[in-house]
C-alpha cells in the first residue's frame, strides 16, 4: 500500500502539492479569515515549490541523484560521458542545420 502511494506521488508531484495548497487556501479563507495578502503569499510559495519540483524533475531526467547525497568519486566520468553525448548530440543538430546566405558567401558556413 505505501509503495502505491509512493509510485503515485512520483507520477503525480503536481496533482499533490495542488491539492494540498487548494486544502490550505480553503482552511485559510473560511476557517482562519485570511485575506488578500496572506492568499497572495500562499500562491507564492506554491509557485516556489512548483518550480523546485520541476527543477527535481530537470535533475533527475539529466542524471542526477535524488535526496542530499554526497558526490561520489566515479560522478567525473559520468559529467564526461555526458558532455561526449551533448557534443555527439550537438554536431548532429549543427549538420542538419541551414544556415542562412549572406551576400558575400553565398551559402556557405562561417
């Protein structure tokens, strides 16, 4: 059952954390009173915590490890290996790319 949870709350960061702050705006506005500057700063952080969960997503699609763990001694070649692929990568981009003809060239690359 906590593994479901869990595997949900993976798939569905957004879902959550949606959820929670509409429970939060709504105890907020009926229960506590708040106006318009405390719903502002609640909508705030939620962007805030939006936007890490976004950047976690970002860093762990690009290889990165989750939690606050240390740095091992192997992460070097990883970067390297990366950086090979995003060169490889990147001269595949460049061959397929048109560039534009200036008066003086007529077509050709710089």
């Amino acid at each position: 059952m906590i593994n479901a949870i869990q595997h949900w709350t993976h798939r569905h960061p957004y879902t959550l954390t949606g959820l929670l702050f509409l429970a939060m705006v709504l105890l907020g506005w009926t229960a506590l009173g708040w106006g318009e500057r405390q719903l502002g700063f609640l909508l705030l952080i939620y962007f805030i915590v939006a936007l890490g969960i976004r950047l976690d997503e970002i860093s762990r699609t690009l290889g990165g490890s989750s939690g606050n763990l240390p740095a091992a001694a192997g992460d070097s070649d990883t970067v390297i290996a990366h950086l090979r692929d995003i060169k490889e990568l990147l001269g595949r981009i460049d061959s397929k790319l048109q560039w534009p003809a200036s008066d003086d060239d007529h077509g050709q690359r710089p």
